[in-house]
C-alpha cells in the first residue's frame, strides 16, 4: 500500500512539471528545464557527496566560461556553481559537527595551505579593490575545500584515486577530439592551434598544460602491469591520442614541462634527496641571477619566433627579442615587479593585478599585443602574480606549498612498498611538477580547468601519506567517505 502511495506522488508530480514546463516553454522561459537536474544535484550532494565530486570532475573540461561577469569575475559553468554549493554545504556541515580528520589537519601540506589562506585574506583586508579580491579568495576557498579538503576524504577509499584521473582524462579526450577538429579544418596551422580549443578552454597554453599534468598518469594505466588487457588497451589508446594532441598544440611550456618531468623520473630513481635537490635549485637560481645581465645579452641575440617547424618552435622558448610572446611575459613580469616595489608587504590585494598593472607598463616594455589600459590579462606567473597581488608573504606562502608537496612526494616515493601505490604517487606527483613549471610563466589556479587537478593531485599525494601508506590491499579498497 504504501508503494503504491509513493507511485501516485511520483507521477502527480511529474504530470505537475510538466505541465508547468510547457507552460514555460511556451512563453519562452526555458530555465524551468533546469529543475530535475538541480535536483538530482541537491540530492547527491546530501547522500552521496562522493558521486557528485566525480561527477563534476568529469564536468570540468566541458565547463564554458563566461567572462567579465560584474566585478570582473568570471564564471564556469556548469561546474564552479556546484562546487560553490558543495563548498557551503562542506561548511555547514563543520559547524553542526567537525568532521575533519585531524591527521588532514596536522600534515604539513595542510599547515602550508592554512597559512597562505589566513595570508590571502588578510590582504584581502588592505586590498586596493576590497571586493574584487574577496571574489578571489571566496574562489580559491571553494577549490581548496573541495578538491583538497574533502579531496583527502574522498580518497580514503582508494579507486576514487583512479576514477578522478579516469573521469577528467575521458572528459578531457572529448575536448581533444573537438580541438583537433576545429584544427583540422584550418589545415592544422600553428596560428590558430591558440584558440581552436575555445570556448572550453581559453587559449593552448592551459590546454597544453592539462594535457602535461595527465600524460605521466595515463602512462601509469598503460604500462602498470597490474592491470588486465583491456585497461592497458584504452589507456594506450587515449596515450596516442594525448601525444597527438601535445605535438599539434604547439604549447612550448607543456613539451618544456614534460622534459624537466622527466629529469625528475631519473633523480628518483638514483635516490637523490629532495633536500639536496632544492639546495642545488636555490644555488642555480642565485648564480642565475647575479649574472642576468649577461644571460638577458645572450638571449637577446636568438631572433626565432615561434613556428609550425618543431626545432624552430622549441628555440623560440628563449627568444626574448622579438617573440611577442615572450616579450608580453617579460613585460608583465616587470609591471608586476614595479608593483611589488611599491607595495611589499601586503601588495595590491589578491586578484587585483589585471586592474593595477597599466600604470606599471614602460613604454621599452611594451608590445603589439600589450594594452595602454592593462585589460589583457594576468601576470602570467604563479609565483610573480602573487609577489604583486599579496606581498613578499603571498608568493613565500605559495611556494612553501609547492615546496611540502614535492617534499612530500619525494619521501613517499622512496618509502613506500606496495607496488601500484608507489606507482601512482611517482605519477602524480610528476603530473602536479608538470604544472610547477608551467607556473613559472603562467597561472591558471584562477579557473576550474586547473585548480580541480592541481588541488586534486595534491589531496591524492596526502591520502596515500595518511591512509595508503604501506597499506594492505582490503585496506585501501574500503571506502570511509
């Protein structure tokens, strides 16, 4: 009886909805088509918060964005509505009972975070655009707690580790085949492999970038020899497609990224400490830059502008001469230094630079495709940006993260025993040093395309220091979320 109750209200209701969605149709007000799916969302998002996690990874790459909503902010929807939702509920729910697992709470990746967050919102307070920056700090919330926060939850239950990479690398791949497309159709020329990927992504340079950070984990489900014929089969195939799509994106940064990935794979392997290794960074980076004068006159003398030719392409990397490019990099670099100069401690205020640039622009530094109004666009650096936005603290506070994930992943690596697990720390942990150098001349932590793996990869690298580590296999596979 009491089945057949629920049946009645099942179909009274949907007989409701439709009838109130024709009636919308029909006066041209098609958000009322909208309903179910809010639903469903609102539902998963109070019983099974895992499912809807995955399910706006997969979102993630076919999210457009909408630009220059009011206050410069912008928007990808469908996915950063979600994960705002998710964000508000995660903290709802740890003001009626704190939930969070205090071993989260105490590694020292999460202590480098809290302090850049307290940092960032405190510059916030001194911002010169109060709230263009706490827009900013309201978007960098909702991807640390989400991806990170309940990330390192999510991944307590081992294969959501592999369905994460599963489900953006397959939603990634229906994003490829639509850039090599559009490619194709203009005869796979170099100029417009720049935008063909639009408007799911913005330009090559993040598409590049995300092809980088998941081509080590695709190599993982391809060569792991764990895993039976037909996972090897599609992860080979989705390999070829990836490195195709590498080659044709003419994205230096990426090819450059993968390089350097490499030579980190080889130091693994001979052990070396990662003590040693930013000790080395730290002195190359000062001889680098006491003789920057001569460095800069040597660059000055390569004239080889970008190309559709590989070896001319890959010795534009260092054209500073006439590669506009490049040249725009260096330009915004310099704004952004003279900003820093001004204002060192506290800085402009987070997610300010594109607004305050254009005064720091001189006239030397400027190029064909700069702007006298600094309406094009960030610093273009990770590490720079921050340096002008939030003072010497914001970028120190960055990389100090930077620094504890890579430490982290280091010494994992070397201490764990299981061989799958080692495996997938190696690969995520070269995927997320992919984007470390891309954020050396780019900064895509603003954007959902981005931060859903940045901060997704280092909630993995945290999960399996704190719940996988040298864990047996029923352990791993049990899902505590």
């Amino acid at each position: 009886m009491l089945g057949s109750k629920n049946i009645k209200w099942v179909y009274a209701l949907s007989i409701i909805f439709i009838l109130i969605n024709a009636i919308c149709t029909y006066n041209e007000f098609y958000y009322f088509n909208l309903v179910p799916a809010v639903i469903l969302i609102i539902l998963l998002a109070l019983f099974s918060l895992d499912k809807l996690i995955l399910c706006v990874v997969f979102l993630t790459p076919l999210a457009v964005n909408l630009q220059n909503i009011e206050g410069g902010l912008g928007l990808s929807l469908p996915s950063e509505p979600i994960i705002f939702g998710i964000m508000l509920l995660f903290i709802l729910k740890q003001v009626h009972k704190n939930t969070l697992d205090i071993k989260v709470l105490k590694h020292p990746i999460t202590i480098a975070i809290l302090i850049n967050l307290v940092w960032i919102s405190i510059t916030c307070i001194t911002s010169e655009l109060p709230i263009v920056s706490l827009k900013f700090l309201v978007s960098r919330l909702w991807f640390v707690i989400v991806f990170y926060f309940i990330g390192t939850q999510l991944f307590k239950n081992y294969s959501n580790i592999k369905r994460f990479s599963w489900l953006y690398m397959i939603s990634f791949t229906l994003i490829i085949f639509y850039t090599l497309y559009n490619h194709y159709l203009l005869d796979f020329a170099e100029k417009p492999a720049n935008y063909v990927m639009s408007p799911f992504y913005n330009d090559h340079t993040i598409y590049g970038a995300i092809l980088a950070m998941f081509f080590p984990v695709i190599l993982f489900f391809t060569v792991n020899k764990k895993y039976g014929a037909s996972i090897k089969f599609t992860a080979g195939i989705l390999l070829l497609i990836f490195i195709i799509a590498l080659i044709l994106s003419y994205t230096r940064a990426a090819w450059l990224s993968l390089a350097l990935a490499i030579a980190v794979y080889l130091l693994l392997l001979i052990r070396i400490k990662f003590n040693v290794l930013l000790i080395t960074f730290l002195v190359i980076s000062s001889v680098l830059y006491i003789y920057q004068t001569e460095i800069t006159m040597k660059l000055e003398k390569n004239t080889q502008d970008s190309a559709q030719d590989f070896n001319k392409h890959i010795e534009s990397i260092s054209n500073i001469s006439t590669d506009a490019s490049n040249l725009e990099r260096l330009n915004r670099w310099n704004s952004a230094f003279g900003m820093f100069k001004e204002r060192p401690i506290f800085g402009w205020g987070p997610g300010t630079y594109s607004f305050e640039y254009a005064p720091f622009q001189h006239a030397e530094d400027k190029t064909i495709i700069s702007t006298n109004n600094g309406d094009a666009g960030n610093a273009h650096s990770e590490y720079i940006g921050p340096l002008s936005e939030s003072g010497l603290l914001g970028a120190l506070t960055f990389i100090a993260i930077i620094i504890c994930v890579l430490s982290s992943g280091f010494r994992l690596y070397y201490t764990l025993t299981d061989y799958e697990t080692k495996k997938l720390v190696l690969v995520t942990l070269l995927g997320f040093f992919t984007y470390v150098v891309h954020g050396a001349i780019n900064d895509f932590l603003d954007t959902d395309k981005a931060s859903v793996p940045f901060w997704g990869f280092i909630a993995i690298i945290v999960a399996i220091d704190i719940y996988h580590n040298n864990k047996t296999e029923e352990a791993k596979t049990k899902n505590n979320l």
